[in-house]
C-alpha cells in the first residue's frame, strides 16, 4: 500500500510541472515494458526510416555485401565519367546520395553489435564492419584514384554551387588527399605501409598496457583510510598482503582516499610506468612514423597534418590556446596548490607536497568544506524522474515535442522509440530510440549512435535523422527504483543533448548531418547543455526524494554544494591536463624529442614549480598520445571553453531561455557541419568566440 502512495506522488508531481502530455508519454517509460508482452499486434516500421531492425546474422552479412557491391557501381560509375562531361548532376550528385542512403544501411549492420542479446549476430556484425570499413579504405586511398581525378576535374571547370554543396566537394577532395591520392602511385603505397605499421605499434601498445599484470603488496596499516568494501575487493597475497593492480579501478581509490603517503607515492610511481620501457620505445617509433607520414603528406609535421581538416586548423593556434588558458590560471592554480600544501602540512609535517598527493588532499578539502553526500544525493535521481525532467528542459528550451510510438518494431522489449516534432509547426524532425537499460553482451556505456542522417535529396524530399541512446541505468523493480549517481545523471543528460543535436540538424548533405562534424566542433553543444546539470531550477525538475516523498526535490543547499564541487581545484585539475595537451602537441610537432627530458622540463613551468613524478614513464602517463587522440588531447579542453563562452553570453544565470534557445537551435544545431564551426559560433555569438568566460567560471570556486 506505502509503494502504491509512492507511486501516486510520483505521477502528480509528474503532471504539476508541466508539459503533461509530454510527460505522460516519458512516464510510460515505467509500465510500457510489461505492456509490450501482452501486445498481439504485428508490430510496424518507422515512417521514413531505412533503418532495418532485427537483422539475423546472415541478412546482416548480405547486406553489407549488398552495399560494398552498390557503393562500388557509383564509383565506377563516377570514375568512369569522361572528364570534358564531369557535371555536378552526374559527378557530385551521385556521391552525396549513394552516401544518404547507405548510411541507415551500413548502420543497420553495425549498431547490431552493441544491442543484440544473440552472440552470433553481434559477431556478423561486428565482421560486417569489418568488410564495409575496408571497402571504404580502399575507396578513400589507394583504388579510387578515378575518381579523385574526375572530382579535381570538376572542380577546375569552375561550375556554380551553393555554399554548402561547394563545401562538401571541398571535403571529398580533402578526404582524398589527406590519404594521398595527389601522390604518385610508389609514394600512396608508402603511405599504406607507414599507416600499417602505425596500426600495428598502437595495438602493441595497448597490448602491453593490458597484459602488464604487476601488482603491489600492501598491509592493512599501509592502506589505512580505503573503505572496508575496497579491501574485501582486493586479492590477498600468500603473506595475507592486499595485491593493488596497476589498474585506474585500484590505483585512483588509492591515490585518493589513502592517508598513509608512502603508499600514494608507490602505486603513483608504478602506475606511471605501466608498460614499462617497452611502450617508450613504441611512443618513439610511432611518432617517427607519424612525422614520415605527415611530410609524406606535405606536412611539416605530424601535429599539422592531425589538426589541418579540424576548428583549430594547425598546430600553433592549439600551442596559443593552450598556453594562453594555461598563463590566465595560473593565480588560481597557485592559490589552490598553496590550500593543498598547507593541509598537508598539518597531516603530515614538512614532508614536500608531490605529484602522488593532488587527488588526495583535493579530496580531503572537499570533504571538510562541501556538504556533499553522493551516496544521500542519490536517493533524489531514480531514472523515471530524471529522464522525463531531461525530456522537459530540451522541450521548453528547443521547441520540441516528443511522443512515444506504439507497437514499433525493436530489438528488445526495452527498448521505446520516440518521435520528435517542432512544437509550432507540428513538422516531424526525426527519430530517437532509448535503450538504456543493462543485460548481458549489451555495450557497456553511455553513447549515442546516429542510425540515419538528414540531407535533402535532388527532388527536394527531406531524409529525417534517427538516433540510438544506449545506457546502462538501472530498472525500477518493485520497492527497488533505478537510482542514478550524480555523473551518471550528467552523462545521461549530456548524450541525450548530442540526441537532439542529431535530430535538429537541417543540413542538406549527410556528410554535414548529425554527430559527423569537425571533433573539435562536435562536444560544444552537449557541452552547454550541461551545465544545466548544476542550476537549482533544472536540478528540481529532474529530482525528486523517493523513500519519503517523490514530489521533494532536491535542496538548494544540495544544489549549491553541487557546483562549488564543479569547480572545486577546477584550475589545478586543468592545468594537469594541459601539461597532458602540450607534451602531445610537442612531440607530434618536434622530431626526435627526448621525451623524458621534454616531460622532467615541462611539469615544473605547467605545475607551478611541481615537479615530476621521478620513475614515471611519460609513454604511460599520457596514453591518449599513444591510440586515439594523438596530437588532439587538446580537444575537450577547446569544447569547454566554447561551451563556456555560449553559456555565460547567451545564457546568463542558467535561464532556460526558448528564444535563445530557439537561436541556438537554428544557427548551430540546424547547421551541423554545412559551414565552418567558427563562422557558425561566430554568427550566434555576434563575436569571435573567447577564453574569458571559461576563465572566469574557473575563478568561482570557493573552495
């Protein structure tokens, strides 16, 4: 009877803020599971959609040979066009649609091996990726020389295009040579084997970062200040010792949360050296190649070549950028080192405050001056309060509708697609499917996946984009809700932001549509959007206390308590990561770079005197160099700040604001990648975008 009373707050609350329709709908989340078993219907497409659901292993499998066979015939087509009669009807056109309508194709083989409840059908496509991105290489590089040269040819005859249409071909020809298709045929084979050998070092290196299995002994009293559930996690030695992996799950509780200094410095000191000289040695052969690669290319360097098709465009904007936040900081950054250093000195004596002691005493300043408790905080965020409050925010602030569609065909019973209208003129814009509960061989994270994108075809119909939200939060099972943590509620509001960046796209071309935009561009509106994850208003829309009473939200004190924690050390933990960002941009600038010497140099001039970590390897201290973000570490820093300076101008006090919004939504999310990201955040703006907003938000900490 108490759960039934629960439940009825829950629905008034519900209804009283707002929206009710809308909200209805996102309540519906809570039953619509057990309705789905008991529904006999033949379940229906989605209007519009070429995205295929429920692929077996060898449909999905025939169909990627399907779209390399037909991806193919446009090519050849294309190639095969005599270059006095290259058209943008029979050259550019071609490319731009084959690429609209393969997209939801390609991504009905792909998306599979994230969702699927079958191994053999995560495993099809999983080898379906497989065929379609090396066909794709092929394409890109070495066998499509044809092609390109028919696109150079196009381009000299010097035909009237749109803006747009001008960009995109613009875009192809840079694709292209960015591979080296301008080259003789013996320099592109140089290039396939420089990027060969690339791939195999980076795999080596991760290798060797995941097999290093050492592991470090502690007693009890070394480990005195990690909870009881740590240690009863930990794996005890013959000797009855803790064993401490060299694992981020082991090192950072320790490094954190232990009050026994010896034992921070040890596991810091062998943390940094995971891989050991090995993946030195790989670093140095991988930037050797890289920089061959890059003048290969007609690049100085390897960090020009990475940075050129990017906002930032070369390698000396990042340097000045970077060290420009890094000098306007470093007051701040002294002040709280100055706060961590007295502190220490209280604990421990005149022991010197290292490396191995940031996250410690950051940690320990928190706990004395935030009154802030993750564990009460997350009685406020049970998942069928949170998700409808989200749908809530981007309604009122984009002006949207969002409706759930009935007896749709998906690909497990929790899965709930959604339809999303301009809430003036009732035009559809898209589509978006939620999938955000766990089970077993599901992907195991927070994401978005575009399963189509928007473009305009030659007769002037409009493709409407589709989206997939993939979480992992937590049913609501009888008296047991789905709590979130509180990053977990930031996370979940932050990807569903990149869902209606997706749909509110209007671009005319796929190539520009959705979440296929400039990295250094993409992050920046998911980036403002949450920061309304820590103002009061929008705090309470999507909290509610669930043991006692669901219409209690959140307190102010909770709320204020939440964002000095954001910005608590903000500029100590920035400059961490810009001493990450400029020894990336270092060595991918620079040949032959000692990266050790480069790292003992550049710690203490970053860190304000702080030196390095003596052991450490810098090959295991920045692996973002290494695989995936090579010479772009510098990335998330560039989106903050951005994100920062559209906030604090636009959005001034946090206001949920629907013609700002509406703004925002017309001339940056509706073009996508159609136009430079700097004229698009330029125009908004009413200004070249700045620094100083995201400084002066670093400088609010009062911790």
């Amino acid at each position: 009877m108490e759960r039934e009373k629960k439940k009825d707050r829950r629905y008034n609350l519900l209804g009283f803020s707002g929206s009710a329709a809308l909200v209805a709908l996102a309540v519906s989340l809570v039953i619509s599971a057990v309705n789905a078993h008991t529904r006999k219907r033949k379940r229906r497409d989605l209007a519009g959609s070429k995205v295929r659901v429920n692929l077996s292993a060898p449909e999905i499998l025939q169909l990627a040979n399907s779209i390399i066979s037909k991806s193919k015939a446009v090519h050849d087509a294309v190639g095969s066009v005599p270059l006095d009669k290259a058209t943008f009807a029979n050259v550019v056109l071609p490319l731009a649609e084959l690429e609209a309508q393969q997209f939801p194709l390609v991504q009905s083989c792909i998306f599979p091996k994230l969702v699927s409840t079958s191994e053999e059908v995560r495993k099809a496509s999983a080898e379906a990726e497989q065929r379609i991105d090396a066909h794709l290489l092929m394409c890109s590089i070495s066998q499509r020389e044809d092609v390109y040269r028919v696109l150079k040819t196009f381009i000299a005859r010097g035909e009237w295009m749109s803006p747009e249409a001008n960009r995109y071909v613009q875009c192809l020809i840079r694709d292209f040579e960015w591979n080296g298709l301008n080259l003789t045929s013996t320099k592109r084979e140089e290039v396939q084997r420089l990027r060969s050998q690339i791939y195999d070092l980076s795999v080596l290196y991760v290798r060797n970062i995941c097999d290093d299995s050492n592991f470090l002994l502690f007693s009890e009293t070394e480990l005195v200040g990690l909870p009881p559930e740590f240690l009863q996690s930990l794996d005890k030695a013959e000797n009855g010792k803790f064993k401490v992996y060299l694992r981020s799950c082991h090192a950072i509780p320790v490094l954190e949360l232990c009050k026994i200094g010896k034992t921070r410095r040890t596991v810091a000191v062998a943390y940094g050296k995971r891989g050991g000289e090995a993946n030195l040695s790989v670093l140095k052969s991988l930037i050797q190649l890289r920089h061959k690669l890059a003048r290969l290319l007609s690049y100085s360097n390897y960090a020009d070549y990475a940075v050129a098709p990017r906002m930032a465009k070369s390698s000396s904007k990042v340097f000045e950028f970077l060290e420009d936040i890094s000098v306007s900081l470093n007051d701040l950054a002294a002040r709280e080192l100055d706060l961590l250093k007295d502190l220490k000195w209280k604990e421990e004596g005149q022991l010197p405050f290292g490396n191995e002691d940031l996250l410690y005493y950051m940690k320990r300043v928190e706990e004395q001056h935030l009154d802030l408790d993750f564990g009460a905080l997350k009685q406020y965020f049970p998942i069928n309060l949170v998700l409808p409050g989200i749908f809530k925010i981007f309604q009122d602030l984009f002006g949207l509708r969002f409706e759930e569609i009935a007896d749709i065909e998906v690909w497990h019973s929790d899965v709930h697609a959604f339809s999303v209208f301009d809430l003036s003129s009732s035009e559809l814009l898209g589509y978006f499917y939620l999938d955000i509960h766990p089970r077993e061989g599901k992907y195991g994270h927070t994401c978005v996946v575009a399963l189509q994108n928007g473009s305009l075809s030659s007769n002037g119909a409009r493709q409407i984009p589709i989206a997939l939200l993939i979480s992992q939060c937590q049913k609501e099972i009888d008296d047991h809700p789905g709590l979130l943590r509180f990053p977990e509620v930031v996370n979940l509001f932050h990807e569903f932001g990149h869902v209606v960046q997706h749909i509110c796209n209007r671009a005319s071309f796929a190539r520009f549509s959705g979440l296929r935009l400039d990295p250094d561009f993409l992050e920046i509106p998911a980036q403002v959007f949450e920061n309304w994850c820590y103002e009061s208003f929008s705090l309470k829309l999507i909290s509610g206390f669930h043991q006692l009473d669901i219409t209690k939200p959140i307190e102010d004190r909770m709320c204020e308590s939440l964002k000095r924690w954001r910005s608590s050390f903000s500029a100590l933990k920035l400059k961490q990561e810009i001493l990450y960002c400029l020894f990336d941009q270092i060595i991918h600038s620079t040949e032959d770079v000692d990266m050790v010497k480069l790292l003992r140099d550049l710690h203490p001039k970053v860190m304000l005197g702080l030196p390095m970590l003596e052991g450490t390897n810098p090959a295991s201290c920045f692996p973002r160099s290494a695989v995936g973000y090579d010479a772009t570490c510098y990335n998330r820093i560039w989106s903050e700040v951005f994100a920062a300076d559209i906030f604090a101008s636009k959005f001034p006090g946090g206001l949920l604001n629907q013609y700002i919004g509406m703004q925002f939504r017309k001339k940056v999310l509706a073009l996508g990648g159609s136009k430079d990201p700097i004229d698009v955040l330029s125009d908004f703006l009413g200004r070249e975008p700045s620094i100083q907003a995201f400084i002066e938000s670093k400088a609010q900490s009062s911790v």
